[in-house]
C-alpha cells in the first residue's frame, strides 16, 4: 500500500489499538485488517506482537499472509 504518517489519538498505544483505528476506516482497510486474517506486524522493522505497545515516531509494517514454494 505504500507508506502514510498519521497522529496517534491518545486511546492508541500497542499495535492492536493501531490496527482497530485502521480498520474502522472501512474499505480495503477493514478487509486486509480485519481481526480474523494472520496479519503479522513490525515495530521499527522487528517483528512485534499485537500488544507490542507503540509510540510517536515508530515505523509500524502490517504484513498480509503470503504463500510461497
């Protein structure tokens, strides 16, 4: 999708907040990061768990499920 700064509202502070704010955006980012789809994430390019508490100014990555050979 490419990259966006956005103001963290105070109610944000781990990675499962983030992605709740995100999808309630609706559309395609309801449907890439809805609670049911294995989506992994990063914190400043480590990967990070859903509680993983989060700050202005960190690089946060959402990663689809991918497949490979």
């Amino acid at each position: 999708m490419g990259t966006e700064r956005i103001a963290l509202p105070a109610t944000v502070r781990d990675l499962e907040g983030l992605r709740a704010l995100l999808v309630a955006r609706g559309g395609v980012w309801e449907q890439e990061l809805a609670p049911s789809k294995p989506v992994r994430a990063a914190v400043n390019q480590a990967l990070a768990p859903g509680d993983t508490q989060i700050a202005d100014g960190d690089e946060v990555a959402f990663f689809p499920p991918v497949t490979g050979g």
